[in-house]
C-alpha cells in the first residue's frame, strides 16, 4: 500500500479506506441502525384511537350489609378502634357480609349501532368474600391482610 500523504493534495485519493466501510458495518452497529430506524417508524405510524365503555349490571331493589368481630385469638379479648395490640399476637376475625335483590346482566348487542341491552339474565346478589386491611398507626401505613 502506497501512502498518500506523499502525493499532492489533488492525487490523494478520495476513496475512503476499506477498514472504514467494514467497521461501520459492524454486526453490533448495523443492528443498533436497524433497531432505531424501527423505532421511529412505530412512533410515526398513527395508530387507531380506541374507546372504550361500560355496560354495567343493573341492580334490582336490593341493600347490602357487613358486619365484623375482631378478636385475639384464644381470648374472648375483642380488639376496638385505636386498640392497642401486643406483638405477635394472633388475630381472628369473623365477618358477615349480606346482599339483598338481585342484578339484571347487560351486554353489547351485535348490531351495526351497538348499544347496551338485558341479556336475559337475572341473578341473586351473594358476596363472595369480604376484603381486610389492617391500619398500623404506629407504622403509619395500611397492611392487606386478605379475603376472609
């Protein structure tokens, strides 16, 4: 290889050396390339606005109740609002929940205007759990303790 540097400014070579070409087209590079030519086509691709909407049930003449008794357990000890409990302790809680009446399903229809309509059917409200937290003021913070 004849070094340029020799020649005069007009007969250096313009030609940029293969090392260069070959290094820009490095596996790592090229992929890096790629991957940010994609990205920008998916940012500029529009995509389709979405709506969504609710079909709620309808509830028919009904009341809900729940009602708890929390204790330590192996003691008829019953823990109060603002009660101060010793660590460790193990706690029982028993809960009642009741719902009363009954709920209408309601559906999409499959027409060309959907709307929301009965579907036919009709069930009985029935708790299927009640949830529990726990409220520790002297930690400052709520604990989930779970579906009773």
């Amino acid at each position: 290889m004849v070094n340029t540097t020799n020649f005069p400014r007009g007969l250096r070579s313009n030609i940029p050396q293969p090392t260069t070409t070959i290094s820009s087209l490095s596996p790592g590079s090229l992929q890096r390339t790629l991957i940010k030519t994609a990205m920008i086509i998916l940012a500029l691709t529009a995509t389709p606005t979405i709506q969504a909407q609710s079909c709620e049930y309808i509830g028919d003449n009904g009341g809900q109740s729940i009602s708890a008794q929390i204790t330590i357990n192996g003691t008829s000890t019953q823990v109060t609002d603002g009660m101060m409990v010793p660590r460790f302790s193990t706690l029982r809680i028993d809960s009642v929940a009741a719902a009363y009446g009954s709920c209408t399903g309601m559906g999409w229809t499959n027409t060309s205007e959907p709307t929301c309509a009965p579907t036919g059917f009709i069930w009985q409200r029935v708790p299927s759990h009640t949830y529990v937290w726990v409220d520790i003021d002297a930690l400052n913070s709520s604990y989930a303790v779970g579906n009773v």
